[in-house]
C-alpha cells in the first residue's frame, strides 16, 4: 500500500486520499475549523464547475462514517508509518474526508469541472482561473495512469485519455484542449467502474482521434473534430504542393 518512502502510492484510492484530506486540513489555512475547511474546499469545486449546482449529502455522510472500518484501519496504518504531517488530528481528518466523499454534483456541474481540467485550469463558463497549469497537468497524469481503480491500466490502453471513476457510477473523462466529459450509470463492473461509461469511452475514441498516441494525420477511418472539413482538406492539398515543390517523392506517393 505504501511506497518506500512510506506514502501512499495512488491519491485517488481511499488511502491516498485520505492522506490528501490529512494535508488539506493541517497545511491549508491551518487556523480554519472543521466546517470552514469544509466551506473552502466545496468553494473551490463550486469554482472549477462554474457556478453549477454542488451539494452536501448528510444522510451518505453518516453511513460513511458508520461504516467506515477499513478506511479508519488505512488511517491509523498510516499514523503508524508516520505518514501524516505534524500535529495531524486524525479524526477529524478522517470526518473531513467522509465529508469531502459526501458532495453532491450533477452532471452538468461535473462535466464543467472535466472541461476546466480539458481547458488548463480556465472554468469555461465563468473564464475564471481556477488552477495553474502545472496543477492541471499532475492531476490529468495521476488520471491516466491510476484513475480507474485496477482497469486504469487497460483503460490507458484502450481509451488512452484521463479519467476518474467512481462507485457511484460516474466517470469523468478529460479530452485536453477539447472538451470534458461526464457520465453517470451506476451499473458497475467487477472492478467498479461503470459499464456503459466504458463503452462510451471506447466508443468515443473509436470514432474521433482522440486516444493520445492516435496519428493526427493519418488517423484510419477516425474523424478530427478539432479541424473543419474544409481545413483538412486545404491542408492535404498544400501538403501535396509543397512536396512536389521540394521533389519529395516519398511525401507524394504518402
């Protein structure tokens, strides 16, 4: 569960974000209560969604937190291997993180937060700057490489874009500099990941050149969106001309 330098090695698993609760609580704005951190963080998600309705679940709240074995055994084993910063107070770390598993959104709020991500940290809707692009760009590389519980490696594989699942049936997908993308069916494989939003994933970049090592010029049977049709076409043309121009054979006969 732990690397070797004693931390967890996904965030984006009960144990490592419990671990990111731990150090949003004690570093962030240390001088805040419980409730306030509460009312900054849900502040922040009300941002990168731009305005769109967010919410707090009290009743999925209390079930967390009375069922909530394995995720205190993952806390106090890293207390254990002093994982957490100084002065962590690990029950109300572990409230803050049954609070943070407990926010409502829709999807429309959701997939502006995906777009948010896809657009560098920009809200599209507000054109506010939520993130730095050096944030965005650690957050997309943890999602493709460990966003989807133990498919994440087959997803990279097949899909080939950032995502994050969940076992409430959601899966957010970031296509960068295009668009974001959220879907919500809460039949869950054996993995606990959401059925139909792996067909559609699959799907999407089965029909767009989308997956991240996709030839952007010679994508079969695949359509760019990002370019109109005309423009693809002027720019095979122009490519022709200047090969023959150049006495690039190899280029023409391409």
């Amino acid at each position: 569960m732990l690397t070797t330098s004693e931390k967890p090695h996904n965030p984006m698993i009960n144990a490592g974000a419990i671990l990111v609760c731990s150090l949003l609580k004690t570093l962030v704005k240390p001088d805040m209560t419980l409730a306030e951190k509460f009312d900054y963080t849900m502040q922040w998600f009300k941002k990168m969604s731009g305005g769109e309705n967010l919410g707090f679940n009290n009743a999925v709240f209390l079930s967390e937190r009375e069922a909530a074995d394995r995720n205190y055994a993952l806390g106090f084993y890293m207390r254990e291997h002093k994982c957490y910063p100084d002065k962590t107070n690990l029950r109300e770390c572990m409230d803050f993180y049954f609070q943070c598993c407990s926010m409502e959104a829709t999807c429309d709020s959701m997939s502006v937060v995906a777009a948010t991500l896809a657009n560098g940290g920009i809200c599209p809707v507000t054109e506010e700057k939520v993130l730095r692009p050096e944030v965005v760009r650690d957050v997309l590389s943890l999602m493709h490489s460990c966003g989807m519980y133990d498919y994440s490696g087959q997803f990279a594989f097949k899909v080939g874009l950032p995502a994050k699942s969940g076992v409430s049936g959601g899966i957010l997908v970031v296509i960068p500099n295009v668009m974001g993308i959220f879907c919500w069916s809460p039949p869950l494989d054996p993995l606990g990941n959401s059925c139909r939003g792996l067909q559609f994933s699959e799907e999407i970049v089965s029909a767009f050149n989308f997956h991240r090592y996709d030839n952007l010029k010679h994508a079969t049977n695949k359509k760019d969106p990002r370019r109109h049709r005309y423009e693809t076409k002027g720019l095979s043309i122009v490519n022709l001309l200047f090969s023959a121009a150049s006495g690039d054979v190899t280029a023409l006969r391409r």
